[in-house]
C-alpha cells in the first residue's frame, strides 16, 4: 500500500514593511495630487497651472512623505536601542528581577513553575540571548534592519511620484482643465480600484471590499476639493 506524505506548506506575509511603505506612498500619491488637480480644475482655465501646480505638490509631498518614512525609520532604531541597552543594564543590575518576568510570560502560557525556573535559569546563563528574549517577549520589541530609515523614505517617496503622475497625466493630453479632470477621473478611480484590490490581497482583507473602500476615499478626497475650489471661485 502506497503511503502519500502530505508536506503542509504555511503561507505568510513576508516584507511587510515594505509593503507598508508602497501602500503609504501610493495611497497619499493617488489621492492628494488628484484631489488638489480636481480643485484645480474648478478654478483655472489652463491646463498649464494644474500641471505647474501638481508637479510641485508631487515633488514637495514625495520629500515630505519620504523624509517623514527616514525619521520614523530613525526613530524606531533609536527606541530600540534605548530600550536594548536598558535591558542589559537591567539583566546585569537585577537579574532576580528580570528572572520573575520571564517566568510571567511563561506563566502566562501555562507552564508550571517548576519548568519556568528551569527557563528562566538557563536563560539567565546567555546574557544576550536573555536580553533578545525580554526585547521580544517583554517590551514585543523586534530588532528593526538598519537599512529600514534610508528604504523607508525611499520606497514610500517613489510611490508617492509614482501614484501621484496618474492623475496628473490626464492633463497632459487634453485642452482643458475639465477634458483633463475627465480622464484624469478615470484613470485614478480604476488604479484607485486596482490598488485597493492588491493591497487587499496581500494583506488577507476581503478583496472586493478594500478595494471600494480605497475607492471612495479617493474619489471623496477629489470631489471636496473640487467643490471648495469652485465656491472660492464663485466667492471671488
């Protein structure tokens, strides 16, 4: 008789932040350069000025998203490593101490207090592995990579050129600011839909109803500033 191994293959989200960073920029880029081009559109009669004006928005909303990913990249790392040397001061200053946290969180799992001491003392014999220990089961601290500041800002601030060129690119083409706020319309709500879709995906959520959800956002972002836009307009 035959016997079939069945190997149980486990699916997990891996690069995480990464995916965090594209999702940041290209939702910020989608939305904020569409919205300030409908707004636009309410108020000028040339193209010229809503691309003039969305070149500089992209440009100056990519460095200032990109600078804010580096700063809490930096941010991040300088936490951790206040934290790490705390911890080591902690373990070398009141070991006992230490010790009775680590059998809490053995505790916590149901472990008898017999098998937490056995831990808990052999442990204490690795400081470092002790301290990796508390950083991750005690504060749920994870050593952050040290490139993460520099491919934070970098990865968010090209998503952000790149989401935001698709709504500007339907004035590149027409004749007037309402032409350009038609395609631009359309190709923004279905790369809106596209990106709600995939990031739905890739984060485990129901994919029909991020990607509406993605949708609306960006389609109400647009459709105030157009209004405000043409009320200034009609004001003035």
């Amino acid at each position: 008789m035959a016997i079939t191994k069945v190997i149980h293959t486990e699916e997990h989200l891996r690069s995480s932040e990464f995916i965090t960073d594209i999702v940041i920029g290209m939702s910020d880029g989608l939305t904020v350069p569409f919205a300030l081009a409908a707004g636009l559109s309410g108020a000028v009669q040339h193209n010229s000025i809503v691309i003039t004006a969305g070149i500089a928005e992209i440009v100056a909303g990519s460095i200032a998203m990109g600078l804010g990913g580096y700063l809490a990249g930096k941010t991040e790392q300088e936490h951790y490593q206040s934290e790490l040397k705390r911890e080591y001061e902690e373990v070398e200053e009141i070991p006992e101490e230490e010790k009775k946290e680590v059998k809490l969180v053995f505790a916590h799992y149901g472990l008898n207090e017999k098998n937490q001491n056995t831990i808990a003392d052999e442990l204490a014999k690795n400081k470092d592995k002790w301290v990796d220990f508390m950083m991750k089961y005690e504060l749920g601290l994870e050593k952050p990579n040290v490139n993460r500041a520099r491919n934070s800002a970098a990865t968010i601030g090209i998503s952000y050129i790149i989401g935001g060129l698709i709504p500007l690119s339907g004035y590149f083409f027409t004749q007037t600011p309402y032409q350009g706020l038609v395609i631009s319309a359309i190709l923004t709500v279905i790369c809106l839909f596209l990106f709600g879709y995939f990031k739905s995906k890739v984060t485990g959520q129901p994919l029909l109803k991020g990607a509406i959800k993605v949708t609306l956002i960006g389609i109400t972002a647009a459709a105030a500033a157009f209004m405000v836009a043409k009320a200034f307009n009609n004001l003035f």
